[in-house]
C-alpha cells in the first residue's frame, strides 16, 4: 500500500480515521496518525463543540447580568449585575463536573429530588467559580491550538 499523500512512499501506518495508508513522515506528523481530510473533520467538530460550551457560557453571563441590571442600578451599583452574571456562569461548569464525576439520584419521592437539585446547584455554583475560568481558558487555548493547525495546513508548513 502506498502513502495517501506521498505516492511514491510505502505506507508504514494508517490513519485512524478512514484507514488509508500513510508514509513514516505523514504518521509522525500528528499526535494521532490523521490524514488531512480526516484531522480537518475532527478538528472541525471539536471546535463546534468548544464554541458551543463558550457560547452557553456567555448567554448565561448576559441573561444574569440583564436580569439583575435594573435592581443593581436601583440601588447604586450597576456593576455588580456584571459580577453577578460572571459568578453564575461558572455555575454550568459546576453542573457539568458534578454530573460528570459524581452519580445521579435515579429514585426518590418530589421533596428528595427537591432537596437534590437544590444541593447540586448550590454545589456547582461553588465549584464552578474554580472550574469555569479554568474550562474557559482551556477552550480558547484548544480553539487556538487549532486555527493554528488549520492555518499551518493551508500554508503548507506542516
């Protein structure tokens, strides 16, 4: 089998992508063994994914803020709308380390599910105020990490 980029080159691996076959060069140019096409479509998707979990972190920012705008400017301190919504956005990074790493309650009367919900919230409110910068900072490093990749493929430098 021949080097899906390199015709004139054995193929010493495949991509684990769609299987074709690739030259020790073109193996060893990614962390995993992609063609072109197939690194592209990967990181396509996970890029949507980043932009979605920073696009749900930024609507929850601004619905807090507008939301508690008119009571904090009542009484003098319209910043603290900002401060407010910036906490809470937090709160889905929270929720999602907690449903992450810690089972769900899969029985119980109305009051118990009650109690559960108000506990996880007030726990991913808390964890999400460590877990949320860090989840922001690590999407905008990966978004980052890739248009790199992208642009360094279309200029050809890699």
């Amino acid at each position: 089998m021949k080097c899906f980029n390199h015709s004139d080159s054995d193929a010493n691996g495949s991509c684990q992508g769609c299987g074709k076959g690739l030259c020790g060069l073109c193996v060893s140019r990614f962390e995993n063994p992609l063609c072109e096409p197939c690194l592209t479509k990967n990181n396509s998707g996970v890029a949507k994914q980043l932009y979605l979990g920073l696009a749900i972190t930024a609507a929850i920012f601004i619905s807090v803020s507008v939301f508690l705008f008119p009571m904090a400017s009542e009484h003098g301190n319209p910043g603290q709308a900002f401060f407010m919504g910036a906490l809470m956005a937090g709160t889905y990074w929270g929720w999602k380390f907690l449903t992450d790493y810690f089972p769900s309650l899969t029985a119980g009367t109305s009051s118990v599910w009650l109690i559960y919900l108000l506990l996880k919230f007030v726990g991913a409110y808390f964890i999400g105020l460590i877990v949320g910068p860090y989840q922001i900072y690590k999407m905008v490093k990966e978004i980052n990490k890739i248009n790199k990749v992208k642009s360094q493929l279309s200029q050809g430098k890699i």
